[in-house]
DNA sequence: GACCTCCTACGTACGCCGTACGTCGGACGG
DNA sequence: CCGTCCGACGTACGGCGTACGTAGGAGGTC
C-alpha cells in the first residue's frame, strides 16, 4: 500500500474518501474502510475529524473545488453561458457518485462562488442585473441541478429517475405518450442537454421585466 | 398501538414505512423499527417482502401514486402547464423527505405516467408534438426536479443545496455577487418558482423550430 | 538524565443495522 | 388423525458509527 509510516492528516483522510466515492460512491464510505485503506487503525481518524457527517462533507468540498473555471473566446454572452452549462455537466459527468452527494448537500466556500459569480457577469452581460439576474441565475442552477440529476443518476445502479420500461401502463389511457413511446423510452442526454439550455437562452433573451 | 393480531401484509408493510419516511425521512427506516411499529418480530417482514432496498421502492410507489390530477378552468395551455407544475410543487412540498428519495429513484407505475401524459397534453395544446414536445416536457420536469430540490432540501435538517452564509469567502473578488448579496442570502421560494416557470412558459412560447 | 505534559494512535465495547437460517405452531386437506 | 405447508419469529453473523480509556512517544523544563 502507501508507504507504511506517512503521518495521519484531515488532507489524507479526506483524499482517500474523495476517491473512495468517486469509485463506488458515498454508500462504500465507511470510517473502518477508510482507515484501512490508510492503514490507519480505526479510531486514529477520529483525531482529524469529528465525525462521518463531516467527514464527507469535506469531500463533498473537495470535490466541489475541483471545478475548473471555464473559458470561451466570444462576446456573444450567449457562448458564456453555453460554455459555462457544458463546464457544470462536464463536471457532473466526470464525478457522477459524487454529484448525487453535491446535489443534496450547501454548497460553501469558494468553489460555489466562483461558480455564481461567473453566471452573474454572463447574465449581466445579457442585460440583466440586481434582482432579476438572481432569480434567472438560480433558474439556470435549478435547470443544470435537474437535467444532470437525471442524466448522471439515470443508470440503474445509482438509482435514477428515468421512466423504466413501460410493462404494465394501459397504453390506450395515454394515447400521446403511446404516439412518443420509443422516443420517452430513448435518451441522448447531450441534445436533451442542448434542448433545454437553448430554451433556457431564448427564454432570457425574450425577458422583459 | 394497532389492533394486536392484525395479520402482516405487505399493504400494512408499506403503509408503515411510508408514514416513517413522511414524519422522520428515510434514514430512520429500518426493518427492525418498522417491525417494531407494527408490533411483530423483525424477520416476520421478510415473509412479504424480500428486503429493504425493495420495501423502500415500494414505498416511493406508493407516495407517487398519492399524487393527485390537478384540474384548472381555462383554455389557455398557459394556464394549464401553471396549474400542472404548481401540483407537482405542491406534492414535493407536502412530503419534503420523501421527495429527495423520489427524486433519485425511477419513476414506474401509472402515477409517474399520468403526470408524463399531462404534461405531453398540455405542450401539445401549445401546439407542439412529438419529439419536441418530448423534449420541451423533459426541460420542464429537469427545471421541476432542480427547483424543487433546491426548495425541499434546503432546510438545514435536510442537507441542501443553498448557499451557506458567506463567511470567508472574499467579497472584493466577486464583486457582482457582492453587490446582491442579500439577495443571495434570502430565499422566496414561492417567487422563485414562479419566476423559474414563466421564464420556461416564455420560451415555450417563443420556440421556433 | 529525569520528569512532566500533551498529542496522537489505537483497542475494546456498545448499540445499532440487514438478513441468512432454522424452528415452531397452527391452518387445512385427506 | 395425520401430513403438509406457510407465516411468524429467535438466534446469530458480520458490518456499522463512535464513546471511552490507554499507551507511547515528542517536546519542554529543571
């Protein structure tokens, strides 16, 4: 394993968890675990933190601030904020245990802000400020939170919220679900993605007060 | 308690688990308290349901099914995609702890399908069919989810997703969130999720192939 | 060097958990 | 009356989070 006399460290610790979900999610995180992993002795973690809860909650922070700043050469604000919505799914894909755990949990300390403040100066760049550039700004998070909920926590084995098979529904009851039948059963999550962000986009563009 | 020899069913079963999951939320739910609760040996459960993983599936079922069809006078589709996504706020809102579980799990079941094909009716009176109302409907259910997360699991006791205080972070270096700061540190959700909505109404209105 | 203090690593133990497995008792058909 | 079957239940195992106590070494003081 690691080299057998590396002192114990709250960085340490919260390496390993952080791989540990990213390889088999939250639900494999446990303090014996974890400490075997550091060939550590179970209690020792205790000296670095208090307790599970906050354990992974710095994992989740952890994990959070790897988001990397995304770039883009346009003016067309437009491109910021596509550029800005394929940076947030990129990173949801890459970590896909991990998003369920930073969907469920505050965001805090820099990383989120970062992450709000460059959605701000996109949505000021359209035109908007103050109030209403919140509230479009957390439509956009609430959208982004949505599609990638179901697009990352779609595959059976995290659990998803995909329509499963349609074994048993009356299809007669539901004559325009039957029409689109192979197309609910489907899923191309980028243009799904697309769809929903270019709407989102028009829909801003649109606004008036 | 309950009546003393009421036989075990697994009607009874869920019927129990959902109302812990309701009143205390997933994580008290165990086959021992539910067995507990229901007055009969822990294993006895497992006569009528194979195990947890399951019984909590059930139990999601059984909250979906609970949601009942919304029904609005008007003939504007504006009014009816409105009154729709006000339903589903208000089951979410009505079973905060629950819907964090539903929100990760597939939906199945008629419940799950009435709510799809009232959905495809109403984009459908917008005059949109097919694979463009499959997808507008997905839009609308990803902005659903993400809101709703975002409302329902924002209490403190729940874990969510909101902003924490914003103590630590440099103001100076943000300096558009600095300016709405308070803004960002005050929810209105019943404001919010209007705003969210007609913003996506709006871009129903203004799609163009 | 001798001693004290403090910090960290760790072992043990308690009360939870899910559930595999075996038993027992009563209902029911012959 | 007997055999079969099924639902209820007790026991037990391996895992969990963590309270608590201990032990050993590092660093400071005389």
């Amino acid at each position: 394993m690691s080299s057998p006399r590396e002192p114990l460290t709250r960085a340490r610790i919260v390496d390993v968890a952080v791989r540990l979900i990213e390889r088999e999610g939250v639900e494999a995180v446990s303090m014996r675990r974890l400490a075997a992993e550091l060939g550590a002795g179970t209690m020792s973690l205790y000296n670095h933190v208090p307790n599970k809860a906050v354990l992974v909650d710095l994992a989740a922070e952890r994990i959070m601030a790897q988001a990397k700043p995304y770039h883009v050469d346009s003016d067309d604000w437009r491109d910021h904020v596509r550029a800005h919505a394929r940076a947030v799914r990129e990173l949801a894909r890459q970590h896909p245990r991990a998003f369920v755990l930073l969907a469920t949990r505050r965001l805090s300390g820099e990383a989120g802000f970062r992450t709000i403040e460059a959605a701000l100066v996109n949505i000021e760049k359209a035109g908007f400020r103050g109030k209403v550039a919140v509230g479009m700004m957390r439509a956009m998070v609430s959208y982004l939170l949505g599609t990638l909920m179901r697009e990352v926590a779609t595959s059976p084995e995290l659990g998803g919220i995909a329509l499963s098979p349609f074994e048993g529904v009356d299809a007669a009851a539901f004559p325009l679900s039957a029409e689109v039948i192979d197309e609910l059963g489907t899923y191309d999550h980028d243009q799904e993605f697309e769809f929903g962000l270019e709407l989102l986009i028009t829909a801003l563009e649109r606004y008036q007060g």
